[in-house]
C-alpha cells in the first residue's frame, strides 16, 4: 500500500511583530479599572511572547499606537470590503515567501500535479492558488482545491485530503499551503471575552509537499472527533465589518473533558504516553494545558506546541504545520507521532505519523 510522506515544510511571517503593541492598543478600548486589568493580566500569562501581522505598528507622540496603513482607528474600523482588499494585496506577498523557501528545483516543479489551499480569513477569485501556479510557474493544468473557512483544523483536512490524492495515484506530488492573515478581522469591542479572544491570533503561512517518496513524516491514519453540544463554542461568520469570530472560554474546559474520554480514539486504542512526539494546534496555552491534562500528558509532551505559541502567537491553519516543522527536524527515524488540531463543531482533527 502506498504511504504518503510530508516531504519538507517552510514557514513565513510577515515582518512586523505587534504583540506588545496590541496589547496597549486593545486595553486602551477596554473600560477602565477592573476590566482593563483583568485584561493585562490574562495577556501575561498567554505565554505569547510574539505575534507578527502585515500591519506595521507606529508609535504617537502620546505613547499610544496605531498602524501605518491607518487601518484600525478608533471609531471608524474597516469593513469586509476593504479588509478583503487588503487580503488580496498581502496574502500574496506571504504566500511567495513561504514558497521561496520551500526552495523547489525546477524538476520538482515540474512534477507539482496537485495545489491545495486552505484559508479562513479571506478569499478572492482568481486567487491563491492560481498566484501559487504563476509564482512556481507549475503546469498550468495543476489540480487546484480550496479548503476555506474551516478554521484552525483546516491544514489537517488538507494533508488528509493530500494523503488520499497520493494513495490513489502514487506518482502525484502535492502542494499544500496554508495561509491566514488573521490580524484582518480585529473588532471594535468593549467586550474582554471577544478582545482576548483577539489577544491570541496572528498572521502567518506554511507550505510543504506531500508525495509518495519515503523522507520525512509518513501519515497513517486520520481521524475527527467531534464534541457533542458544543457547536456555539466557537463560530466564525461573515458580517460587514469582517469576519466575526466567537472563542467561548469553556473551550478548554470541554476540550479537557472529551480527551479523558476519548483519548484511547486520538491514539487508536494505544496509550497516549506510548506516543513520542505530539504536534498540537496551539490554539492558547489554556487549550494546550486542556490537552496535556486530558491525556495525562507528562509537561514536556507538548513542547514544541508551547514554542511555536511564545514565538508566534496562533495563526490559525497554518499553526500546526509550524508544529509539524520542529517535529520534522528533531524526529528519529520510526518514532510515532500525532497531529491534533481544534476548530469549529467543536471538532479535533488528528492526525498519526511516524518519522520516515
């Protein structure tokens, strides 16, 4: 039976880090005493130490921030029309750079049969994926698909999507690139569950190769698992002032509850502490303590989860294949793994490796 391979992995941010910029910016929205304080303590200890955004943040004369593009001001935040706009200037840019450093040859392109992309947080038509095959200069007659709008779970759905397409035809080589700019759907709110919410989201982007030939992690089985009545816990709606997005904060809590139950169906019946390296979504330190709890995981399980978090903030789809990445380059040949990662239903979409 042929195996699929995650071949190679390159990620991109963009440039500018707002993380401590946000961080006043948002509180500055925020009702003053209790509210705000409550705010800045729950932005320490997010364990978030960096995010990066295409919005370059600009420092006024009265310490306060903005960004240079001028695109959130108090009062007046864009619409879906315009943040789609600045969508379909960055994305792009994003997304070259991710490709660059994927570094195909000119024979590996070549070979590129499949492009897959998945996106949450914009769309525009023609998109992504003909900007990948002009970028690449692929045969234009490329397979293109669109995962869009499934949120942070959505690179699981497209390596499993990737894995069906090579066991099926094993001489394909696909092209997976996730890419969100989650820093586009900022709402002007007073609310502190939604403005953490905000707290945790980033830009970034990752593209990798899935293909037949045996190095780097073969995927062997996929899996989702859905959380019964916890469909209102996290939705992600369009309106006309971007795209709206609620992040309950009982997610962890429930999240912790459904590993204890079924964990033995994350791990395929095997004991959760007989897995050697774990690939999380980061989706906040919350939900990865969440998960480390469920499976009674020892506290260095989830480390490189943890890493990608401090260093990066939650980038929605593309998070876990930043994950996927430090595991490529520290995994030993045959060690099992397994990729899980969380979004809308509320759903876990896994993922079991092992390092080829």
């Amino acid at each position: 039976m042929t195996i699929a391979h995650i071949n190679r992995i390159a990620t991109a941010v963009p440039q500018h880090d707002v993380h401590r910029p946000f961080v006043d910016f948002a509180e500055s929205m925020l009702a003053e005493g209790t509210v705000r304080k409550l705010f800045r303590r729950m932005a320490r200890l997010s364990a978030i130490e960096h995010r990066y955004s295409f919005l370059e943040p600009i420092a006024t004369e009265d310490g306060s921030w903005r960004d240079a593009e001028k695109f959130y001001v108090p009062g007046s935040f864009p619409g879906t029309a315009r943040r789609m706009q600045m969508f379909e200037r960055f994305a792009p840019q994003l997304a070259k750079c991710a490709l660059d450093k994927l570094a195909l040859t000119q024979e590996e392109r070549r070979g590129i049969t499949h492009v897959i992309v998945t996106s949450c947080t914009g769309l525009y038509a023609p998109g992504l994926d003909f900007e990948i095959v002009d970028h690449l200069q692929l045969n234009p007659s490329v397979e293109r698909t669109m995962i869009g709008f499934m949120g942070c779970y959505a690179a699981i759905n497209a390596l499993k999507s990737a894995h069906h397409i090579v066991r099926s035809e094993p001489e394909s080589k696909v092209l997976v690139l996730s890419l969100e700019l989650s820093s586009l759907h900022l709402q002007e709110t007073h609310d502190l569950e939604q403005m953490l919410s905000f707290l945790l989201f980033a830009d970034g982007c990752s593209a990798c190769v899935v293909s037949a030939q045996p190095a780097g992690l073969a995927m062997d089985s996929f899996l989702a698992l859905n959380i019964p009545e916890t469909g209102h816990l996290i939705t992600w709606r369009i309106r006309e002032l971007g795209f709206d997005m609620h992040l309950s904060g009982q997610v962890p809590g429930e999240l912790c509850r459904a590993m204890k139950k079924m964990g033995g169906r994350v791990t395929r019946g095997k004991d959760p502490l007989s897995v050697d390296l774990w690939a999380v979504h980061p989706g906040g330190r919350t939900i990865l303590d969440a998960v480390e709890k469920g499976l009674g995981l020892p506290s260095d399980a989830l480390s490189y989860s943890r890493q990608i978090l401090a260093r990066y903030g939650n980038m929605s789809s593309a998070t876990v294949m930043f994950v996927l990445k430090q595991v490529m380059q520290h995994a030993q040949q045959g060690q099992q793994g397994c990729a899980m990662s969380f979004g809308p239903g509320v759903t876990a979409e896994t993922m079991l490796f092992h390092a080829a």
